[in-house]
C-alpha cells in the first residue's frame, strides 16, 4: 500500500520532539526524518541530541563539511520520497525552521557561491573588519545590509557572496511561511510553558556533561571545523570555558537563547497544530495520531 502524507514535528529544544516522533513512529508504520542543523554532522552525539534509535539525516556529514541548505533540500526530498514509495509515513522531526521548510516544500535557494569566493569575502572581513565588510554589502546590496549586524561575520560572508552571483540574502523570504507543501502534511508544535522548557535545558545539559560532553568537545575542537559546524554547534564558546561549571552555564545561556528563536519560528508556521507537551509523549503521540486520523491523513492502525 502507498501513502502521500507526511507528518511534521517541530518545537524549542528539548521539548520533547524526538520522544514524541519515536512514540509516533512506534504506533504507525513510519520514519523519522531529521530536520536539524546540528544533527547532521558526525562526533557530536551529546551536544547535537542525536537520537539513539535509527534516523534519516542524522550524522551525515563530517565536522569540515561547509553545509548548506540546498545540499539538505535534495537529500531530504529523496528521503521523504522513499518513504512514501514504501508504503510508510515520513515524520519530519526538527528545531531548525529553514531545515525544516527545506524539507517539506520546494524553497527557491540562492545558488552555491562560486568556488573561493568564501574564503576571498572572509579574508576581506578578517583583514579590513567588520565595518568595512558591512559597508561593501550595504554597496552591493542595501536590503540584506539594513537586516545583518556587522559583527554578524557568518551572515556578512554570505549576503557579499550572494550579492556578488546576482541574487540577494532576502531573496524569497517572505515566501518560507506559506502553507505550499510538497506532499500533503500535518504539522503539529510542542507548547511547553517557559519555566518547564528552562528547567529542561538545564537539566539536559547536565546529563551531557555527565556522560562525556567535554571528551567530545575537546576532540572536536582539535579537528578541522567547517564554518558552518562552528557556527550551528556553539563550539568555541564551550572551548573557551575550561571550568566545567562555567561551560555549562554558557551551554545553558546558549540553547535557551535558541529555544526562544525556536518559539518564535514555530508561531510563524501556518496551519500548525499545537499539542502541550508537558505530559509523557506517549500521550502527546496518541493525541497527535487522533488529530491525524479525524483529518483523514492517517490509516487507521500499524500496517501488520
């Protein structure tokens, strides 16, 4: 039997996501399919969160991989797609609001920038500064300049490099949140009350020092760290921390950072579905599939 439907989970870190995919997966015959900018780089399983249990698009690249959106794009269309063509139901899974469009619609991406042109921009931003990098762009182009801080190096880098191949960092923008889907999907955000997600983080972050976070930390800081990497994993900042106690409260500070740009992300997502998330996720998954199945989205039970 085929399917075209796909389920979508998305919410702040440590809401619950992956319990709540996995607690779905189990009742259904589907698949998780990772929409997360961390997770997909390799040597990081404890301050990525990777899932121990078997996910599409998870561990993928190494930590020198310069990733990018468009790469994400294909391989998740091709995963969702497979699954589909096999009968099962994708779950996308994710915290990273583009990874997460990227995977469930076709985004118009800017192109890849020419080979060298990042290394050439970067050295214009390391050697001639912030300020002057910023005013190159607001030349080139004076929209995407208003939107980027000129400490911001990362987003500086790639709005000259796209201005640079003809288009622009605002490109499209308006059109990430619009209820245009690949396949039919139902898309659903965890709610936890911000006091509950606080406490999460914090004790999250605990658990990963506990279990070897600065073994890991350390031996990535050694490796070879595409600026992506650098960026999405908060590397330097734990580095630079070599009192465990310190690094945590930096760890902490970060993910509740982006926990609140997460919930930001979520409330721009339409037709999004919310389900509190402050319970066991069996019982958020089985109010998940009851949503699913009354929209006539879902088979009634596991295929056999």
């Amino acid at each position: 039997m085929t399917t075209d439907h796909v389920l979508a989970v998305f919410g702040p870190t440590a809401s619950g996501k992956t319990a709540v995919a996995e607690a779905v997966a189990e009742r259904i015959l589907g698949e998780i399919v990772s929409a997360d900018s961390m997770q997909v780089y390799r040597g990081l399983p404890l301050l990525t969160a990777q899932p121990e249990r078997p996910t599409r698009l998870v561990a993928i690249w190494e930590l020198d991989h310069e990733a990018s959106v468009g790469e994400y794009q294909h391989l998740a269309h091709g995963a969702i797609d497979e699954l589909l063509a096999d009968g099962k139901t994708p779950i996308v899974v994710g915290g990273t609001g583009l990874y997460f469009r990227a995977a469930l619609a076709n985004l118009d991406l800017p192109p890849a920038p020419a080979p060298g042109a990042r290394e050439r921009w970067e050295s214009v931003y390391d050697n001639e500064g912030g300020e002057r990098a910023h005013e190159l762009l607001s030349e080139r182009d004076p929209k995407a300049a208003a939107t980027i801080h000129p400490n911001d190096r990362r987003r500086v880098v790639r709005a000259l490099e796209l201005a640079e191949a003809g288009t622009s960092l605002r490109s499209g923008r308006n059109r990430l949140w619009t209820e245009e889907t690949r396949h039919p999907t139902l898309v659903f955000g965890l709610e936890l009350p911000k006091e509950e997600l606080d406490r999460r983080i914090e004790e999250r972050a605990r658990e990963m020092f506990a279990r070897g976070l600065r073994a890991q930390v350390d031996r990535a800081s050694q490796a070879a760290l595409s600026e992506t990497a650098r960026y999405a994993l908060g590397l330097a900042e734990l580095a630079e921390h070599p009192d465990d106690e310190l690094a945590l409260e930096a760890l902490v500070r970060r993910t509740r950072r982006y926990a609140s740009y997460q919930r930001k992300w979520m409330r721009r997502i339409p037709g999004l579905v919310s389900l509190t998330a402050d319970r066991p996720p069996g019982e958020v998954a089985d109010e998940l599939l009851q949503v699913a199945r009354a929209r006539q989205r879902l088979p009634a039970g596991r295929a056999g």
